[in-house]
C-alpha cells in the first residue's frame, strides 16, 4: 500500500508543472492494451517502439531478448524508459505464457491468411501485440501461440513499415478507438497511486534520503 502522507510530502517537492504533468498524464494511462518486442535487433527501433507506447499512454512493454540482449537506448527513447513499466524475458514462451494468465490475447502483427486489418480490429478483449524482428518477423513460437493476426493496409510498393512505425500507427488507432467505447480501460486508483509514487522518484535525485528523513522525522514526533 502506497503511504499517502509521504506521497503528499513528495508531491510537495517536485515542481507544481511536474505535478500538473502527473495529474494529465496518469488518468490517461492503460494496461488494457501491451506490447512486446521478440528479438529486435536494432535498439533504436525497440526504444522507438517504448517511446510510443508513452506517447500513447500504455503503461507496460514487454522486450523478449532471447537472442539479442541490448541496454535500452536512452537517448533515443528521450527518457520514455521512466515512465513506462518495463517486463523483460529471456524466452518468448516465458513472455507468452505470463501473458495469457494474465489475460491477453496474443496478437501477432503480420501478414497471415487468417489476419485483421486494423481498422476492423476489436478491442472488446485485452490484448498484448508482437512485433517481431526487423528483418524475419516474428518467431513460430509467437505464430502458433497467436490468438489472432493483425496487419495494417498498405497500397505502396513497400511491402513492409519499420517495427517502430507499425507499432505507432496500430497504438494510435487501438487507443483512439478503445476511448469511444464504455470500456473500463484506466488504471485502477491504486494503481494510479503506485504510478505517481514511481514517478516521484524517478524524478527527485536524492529520492532515498528524503524518504529516510521523512520517516525519521515522524518518528519523532
């Protein structure tokens, strides 16, 4: 449980425009919808792929590195790694396993003969969607364990979009379309709770301190 005395002291803390940023931002926020990477090879494009799913509020990625095991490029996802939860896993079927006792359907975007395209797809069901390597797509393993097949329509000679550019169009989509529904979609008040005091200390440098002299102080008194 989330101490909501020292979370108040926090928030007294950092910047009113960080708090204001936390209040706009947590309300917005979804695990109904998550992604996962398998094996991405460039670490551009998975940090790219995290840096979406911020923009577009889903809270958790999950990076299966069962052949590539790569530092997630700051840089690149501009800081994006400290607000949304990251789940890593050395075996997609560990991945895949964890994912459906949880709840999600496994959707495998690419092309498939029994796929969706996704301006019909449904989001009455959470889901986590795959997106495989950049080159060789996702594995078999994801393949067969896929509860469903997503594509987006393309009608140029390129066949293919970069991983990170196909994650941000269907999250753009899913999303949107998620929010016209009466879905109960947020995250739950505790977990909005757990998310703010998170954040907190990414944000506050001697976050262990404060924290130490907070509780030392109420001791005293």
């Amino acid at each position: 449980m989330i101490d909501l005395k020292l979370l108040e002291h926090l928030e007294n803390i950092i910047t009113p425009e960080r708090k204001a940023r936390f209040d706009t931002v947590l309300p917005e926020r979804t695990k109904y919808f998550t992604v996962a990477t398998e094996d991405v090879y460039q670490l551009h494009n998975t940090s790219a792929v995290i840096r979406s799913c911020d923009v577009f509020g889903i809270q958790e990625v999950n990076i299966v590195e069962e052949k590539n095991s790569k530092r997630i490029d700051r840089e690149i996802a501009m800081g994006a790694q400290k607000w949304v939860d990251l789940n890593r896993y050395n075996h997609v079927k560990d991945c895949i396993t964890d994912l459906k006792q949880k709840g999600y359907q496994i959707v495998a975007t690419t092309p498939h003969e029994n796929d969706c395209e996704l301006h019909d797809f449904d989001v009455s069901k959470p889901a986590c969607f795959f997106f495989g390597r950049e080159t060789e797509g996702l594995s078999q393993a994801v393949l067969d364990e896929a509860d469903s097949f997503l594509k987006i329509p393309m009608v140029g000679f390129t066949e293919s979009l970069n991983i990170s550019v196909s994650a941000a169009i269907i999250l753009q989509h899913v999303t949107t379309k998620l929010k016209r529904t009466d879905i109960d979609w947020r995250l739950t008040e505790q977990e909005q709770l757990e998310k703010r005091m998170d954040w907190i200390k990414s944000t506050i440098k001697s976050y262990d301190e404060i924290v130490e002299h907070f509780y030392s102080n109420q001791k005293n008194q």
